[in-house]
C-alpha cells in the first residue's frame, strides 16, 4: 500500500484505518475482524460532497442548482468508480474467498465504495486540510476536461418535464435483492399511473437514475 500513499502524496499515521477502508464485510465475517469499510465510506460521502462544495462556491458562479448538478456528476458511482480504477484500488480490496469467487474484488458498486472509504480514512488520520488537497488533486483534472462525462442527472430532467406538463411523478421500489452489503434494487418511475421506466441498481438512488433515463428516452425528451 505504500505505492498508494506515495501516489496520493500522503504520510499515514495510523495504517490500521487504511486497512478497515478496504475491508469488505465478506473479509471481515471470515477472518473475524472487527470493522468493514461502511462506516467509513459514510463518512467519505460526506466529506467529498463537502470539499466539492466548496470548490464550486469558490471557483464558480453557477446557481446554487446548477452547483448541485456539476457536484453529483462527480460525486457519483460512474465517478468514483473512475477515480479508484485509476489509483489502483482493486488490488488492495480485501474481501472473502466466497465473496471473491463471486467476483466482488471488482464489482463496480464496491469499487466506488472503497474510494469514499479511503477518503474518509484520510479525513480521521490527516485532517481535512489533506483530504481535501488530494480530493481537487484526483477530481479536478476530470472537471476540466470536456471529453468526460460521468452521468446525467436524468431525474432532474423528468422533474422539469413532470412539472411543465403538470403530471404527477413517482418512484417505486418494485423488487429488493441480495444481502444487505450487495443489494440489488429495481425501481418503476410512474407519471399520472403509468410506468415509463424500470431501472436498476445497487442503491435506490441509482436505480431512480435508469429508471428516469428510460422515461426520457420514451418520452423522446432532450437530457
């Protein structure tokens, strides 16, 4: 891991934190660790909405809407996922020989999760002023760049249509699956009793976003 740090320009104090921020439940069940790495993406969550934020009040003048657009673009599973296939993640994920056989060490979901992880690692041990240093350092050369893009904010563009149309809109959670570290949800957007989409995902959030998009694209609408 010292390859990671020195990529990150981080001095870890407490090298135990970094290890929890890779731990899959699944590891930590068999070899009867005391912590995974939910906790801790919880907290990186948090702290990547905030450095983002923050940037985006300082650095631009967009309204406070289209702020939260250009935030969840790169504050999002395609996103993160990105951000941890190139530093390297995968090949520190520790997961279980089941869980393995299963392919999990490379399941984009957990993937993304172990970047905010790692993040919320670096938080607790370094401070924010760190975090926040190497968040921009790994985030920013993607704002600046026109060729990528990591998602559209489907349900917000279905939201302006529902209300310009003057139709309701909702989002129904029609199956739930898999254990609760590696759920799988499927979700109908149903506008004035008519299901447009089925979207899925492995958060409610994601699976809203397909279904959406399929609404759109049914609705020959511009995203």
């Amino acid at each position: 891991m010292e390859e990671l740090f020195k990529k990150l320009g981080i001095k870890p104090k407490d090298k135990e934190l970094y290890k929890t921020a890779f731990s899959h439940s699944s590891y930590v069940n068999e070899h009867k660790v005391k912590n995974n790495y939910e906790r801790l993406e919880f907290l990186g969550d948090a702290v990547l909405d905030l450095v983002l934020a923050d940037y985006l009040y300082t650095h631009h003048k967009e309204s406070e809407g289209e702020m939260t657009k250009v935030r969840a673009t790169y504050v999002c599973e395609n996103a993160n996922y990105s951000y941890a296939i190139n530093l390297g993640l995968p090949q520190y994920i520790l997961v279980g020989h089941g869980e393995l056989k299963d392919g999990a060490s490379l399941k984009k979901a957990i993937v993304a999760d172990i970047f905010e992880a790692l993040m919320g690692a670096i938080y607790l041990d370094l401070g924010y002023a760190t975090v926040r240093n190497v968040i921009l350092k790994i985030v920013v050369p993607y704002m600046e760049d026109p060729n990528i893009t990591f998602f559209s904010d489907y349900k917000s563009s279905l939201q302006e249509f529902v209300q310009t149309e003057q139709k309701s809109l909702e989002y129904v959670i029609v199956k739930e699956e898999g254990p609760a570290h590696n759920k799988t949800f499927t979700v109908d957007v149903v506008i004035d009793d008519i299901v447009y989409g089925t979207g899925v995902g492995s958060s409610k959030k994601d699976a809203e976003q397909e279904a959406a998009k399929y609404a759109l694209d049914k609705l020959a609408i511009k995203k």
